[in-house]
C-alpha cells in the first residue's frame, strides 16, 4: 500500500501547524518538541482541540485548530500524561512484587 501524505520538514509540519490556527509563541521550541516527541505522536493530543461540525447528525473532525488552540498547552498536556503513565507504572509494580512476596 503506497503512503499518500507527502514528506515534511519539522519546519514545514510547524508551519502546517500554524496555518491550521494554532498559536504557536516559540517557534524554536516548538520545533525543538516536534524533533523530540514527533508530530504524530502530538498529534494525538491535539485531537480534541480541532474544531468539528455536524454533517447529517454525524460529528466531523476538521483539520482547523479551535479558537485560542496554543501548541505549549499541547505540550503541557503531552508531559502530564507521560508522568502520570510513570505513576501508574510505578504502582502497578508495587503491587506486582507485593502479590508475588505473598
């Protein structure tokens, strides 16, 4: 099956970025997270920040950013959610090794 999306550049991911409305007030940083995380794994934390619309009572996802999207918040989101993973890890192998004590 051949890949239908072209190629881009960090630089050209963030500037599709911001043409889809997200405010993006570092870029240097911005680009630096995109090398760093990657912009599909990002991607998936921006989701419920893309604006959607209605079509004969089915929700459609649109590629547009809603209003006030700030790609930091993005970020921000992404972090939280890999220290609460860690957490989550943490304790399951707490309990893993206390059942196995028992």
């Amino acid at each position: 099956m051949a890949y239908s999306k072209p190629y881009l550049t960090v630089k050209d991911q963030l500037a599709l970025i911001k043409s889809r409305g997200m405010i993006i007030s570092d870029e240097a940083l911005a680009e630096s997270y995109l090398n760093k995380i990657g912009y599909y794994r990002l991607s998936g934390y921006w989701y419920p920040y893309r604006e959607a619309k209605q079509v004969a009572g089915i929700t459609k996802v649109l590629d547009d950013f809603k209003s006030g999207t700030k790609f930091s918040e993005i970020v921000d989101l992404y972090v939280f959610d890999k220290k609460l993973r860690l957490v989550f890890l943490d304790v399951i192998e707490r309990i893993e090794i206390a059942l196995r004590v028992r």
